[in-house]
C-alpha cells in the first residue's frame, strides 16, 4: 500500500500565482506555476508519492525545462516522484493504452489523491473509470480529487483548489444503493456513506442536523438490512419503524433540497420505497412484508423463518398472549402441530395441586386458540416443511427440490394473505 498523488501534466502556458484550498480555512497556500507543486505543499503528507503522467508535448514543454519545468520544482522540494509517459488520446486505442498504463500504476490498497487541473480532452473520464476499477479490483481509496481553478482567479491573483471527491462518491453511493435495492447487502452503502458524510461533520462541527440526520440515516438502514439477512424477526420491528421515520424527517428537514446533498437524497427514495410498508402497531402485516422483501433479494431461507414465524405471531396475537415470550410460543406451536401438552403434561406434573393449576393453564390456552382452523394448522405444517429443508442443509430425506423451494414461496405468502388475513381478520393482528 501507497499513498500516491496522479497528476497529468498539460502543454499550457502556466502563469504564477498563489494557491489555496477553497474548502479550508486553515490559511495554506503556495505560490508556483504548477498547481501539482502547490497541492504536494499544502497537503503535507511525508509518505506521498508523486506519479505525474505527460505526453510528448507536455513533456519537452513543461517537465524537462531546466529550472522552469515541473521536474525542476519537484527537485527543488525534494518531493518523491516519477513521470510516465503516455500518449496523447487522440484514438481509442490510444484511450485504451492510458487506461491500463494508470492502471499498471495502482498498487493493492493504495491511497490516491487526484490532480486533474491539467487533464487533456477524455482523461478525466478515463481516470474515473480506472479508479472505480481499480477500487474493486486493488481495493485502493480515492483520498481527494483536485482541481486548480485558474479560471477563478481572484484580483489579487489567488487561484481556489477545488475539492471534487463528493462526486467520486456519489458515484460510491449510487453502486451501493444498486446492491442495497436488488440484493439486500448493505455493507458496500454504508462504507459509501460513512466516507462521505464524516468529511461533512467534521466542517459542520455538530452544528447542522440535517448533516446528523443523514449519518443516522445511514446507520439506520445498515442496522434494517442486516436485521433482514439474519432474520431477526423482533429487532426489525424496531429498525424498520425507525428507518421509515428518519427518512420522512430528512424529507421534512431537507425541503431547500441543499445542493451538495442532494444528489443521496435522491438515492434515498429508493430506499423509502422498500420500508413504507411498516407500521408502528403491526406486527403480523410488517412480518409478512419482509418476508416478501427476502424473496425479493433472494434470501429463501429468511424468507421461509418470517413466514413461519409470523404464523405464531398471529396466533398468540390473536389469543391475546405475548407473542415476545418463547413459552408462550412454544406452547402455541404445539398446539398447532397436533401434540397435546395437556396429556405430556399430566405425564410431567403428575396430580398436585401445582400440576393441577398448570394443566388447567393449558386447557385455558387451547380453549383460546379454538378459532384455529384445519387450513391454518395444515398450512403450518406444509410451510415447517420447507423452512425445516433449508435449516438443515438438505441433510434430511425427501427434502423439496431446489426450483419448487424457490417457487414454493410466493404460492405460501399468498396462502398466508388468504389465510390469516382476509377480511375481518386483520382487526386482530394489532400488538
């Protein structure tokens, strides 16, 4: 690993003047011809090294001139530092060339800052295009990306560096919030996100709370989506609700629609789509949700637990038991798969007065749970089945085969609807 400044270098005339960061107030700057010599200055860092790419042109005219070119300066500040040649673009062969001599140039997780003051014609986009590639390929970091502004030139001749690294990582963003809303994965979003937003409220300094808002957004949304690979059946509950909040505050907060944010705002509303479902007061309906939500992404096996789950949610909803206590629910459970705790209960309390009480405990819960129909009781059955061929990795026999697994679920959730939540039911599934 590295840590690399990438500048090309141009055939321009190159005028003195004073450079500065138009984004910090720290009072740095340097005066030179060469917006490179200036960012190596201002930046301070001992470890960087400089790779400066030049074409013919920009090479005979800016880089080899004694004490006038770029090579020169760099000496003189006893930067580390090397030039590579590279043509001049002017064909897509030639494109391609530039592409992997750049490429060529990344080392594994190398830490890259960009000049791109001087870039000729398509190299700006060609460099982005190796930098995403080499993100996933070389896992390197786009530190900064810079842009000598010479055409601000103030009156007192002061030219403003300008910082472009928010759009590398709307870029970021934008790939993690695909993988986000067709698979489910969170992690690549939320790195995006953090890198991204810690910038922002480091110069906010804890004073602006859309800034607040949106980390706790993000952090939010990677707590939800992890909920939901791991089917964490009661913590989505909470997660879910959550998200569904934050974002309607950000969309309350966010109404100037601030310009350098409001490209993920954008993004944001994709993610809303996916949670507007949830309500605070219902568990059954949000279960069912998710569990559609896991088929979505793919995720049969979560997919199967929440429906199978959520058929004991109902049940002890309905029941007026607490759907949170796992006595409650096993209880339930076997009452549904046909086994009679009452009797295995007479066997384990045998006849005092404490066994009586418990017995008579279990005769009550049955007596609750006699709106179970057939329909529901065989439902159950027939989803465990499934959800029991997942869970043990196949290593049973007569096990379902892997296209009906995957086709199996849309035909039970509609069951479920049909079920547990036609018309008239679903005034019983509130918690």
């Amino acid at each position: 690993m590295g840590v690399k400044l990438f500048a090309f270098l141009g055939t321009g005339n190159n005028d003195e003047t004073e450079y500065f960061f138009a984004d910090e107030s720290n009072g740095k700057n340097h005066k030179t011809k060469f917006t490179q010599e200036a960012i190596i200055k201002i930046l301070e860092i001992p470890e960087l090294e400089v790779i400066v790419f030049t074409t013919d042109k920009a090479y005979e005219k800016n880089w080899v001139p004694k004490d006038e070119g770029l090579r020169s300066r760099l000496e003189n500040i006893n930067a580390k530092f090397k030039n590579i040649m590279i043509p001049s673009g002017a064909s897509n062969d030639e494109i391609w060339q530039i592409f992997n001599i750049v490429y060529e140039n990344i080392e594994e997780n190398d830490e890259i800052y960009v000049d791109i003051t001087h870039s000729f014609r398509s190299i700006p986009i060609v460099f982005m295009s190796v930098l995403n590639h080499a993100k996933i390929t070389k896992g390197c970091h786009v530190k900064r990306i810079l842009y000598g502004a010479f055409e601000s030139k103030t009156d007192n001749n002061r030219t403003p560096i300008f910082d472009l690294t928010l759009f590398d990582k709307i870029t970021d963003w934008s790939l993690g919030v695909d993988q986000l809303i067709s698979t489910g994965e969170s992690a690549k979003f939320y790195l995006a996100a953090e890198e991204t937003i810690n910038p922002l409220k480091t110069q906010a300094k804890g004073k602006d709370e859309l800034i607040k808002l949106t980390a706790k957004c993000a952090k939010t949304i990677s707590d939800f989506y992890t909920d939901l690979k791991l089917s964490q059946g009661q913590s989505i509950q909470k997660s879910g609700v959550e998200l569904k909040k934050v974002l309607s505050e950000i969309k309350e907060l966010n109404k100037e629609e601030r310009l350098e944010i409001k490209p993920f705002y954008n993004i944001l509303k994709k993610i809303e789509n996916q949670v507007s479902f949830f309500e605070e007061d219902n568990l059954v309906k949000n279960t069912l949700e998710c569990a559609k939500l896991c088929v979505k992404f793919g995720q049969y096996q979560q997919a199967y637990t929440f429906l199978l789950e959520n058929t004991i949610n109902y049940f002890c909803i309905k029941a007026e038991l607490d759907w949170r206590d796992l006595g409650d629910r096993r209880k339930v459970e076997k009452i549904i798969s046909g086994k009679n705790p009452i009797i295995e209960n007479k066997k384990t309390y045998g006849v005092g007065d404490k066994s009586k009480a418990k017995i008579k405990e279990l005769q009550h819960l049955k007596d609750k749970l006699e709106f179970m129909t057939e329909d529901m009781t065989k439902y159950h059955y027939n989803l465990g089945q499934y959800r029991n061929t997942l869970n043990h990795a196949e290593f049973r026999k007569n096990t379902p085969a892997k296209k009906k697994i995957q086709d199996e679920i849309n035909s039970f959730i509609g069951e479920f609807e049909k079920i547990f939540l036609e018309e008239g039911e679903q005034d019983h599934v509130l918690w």
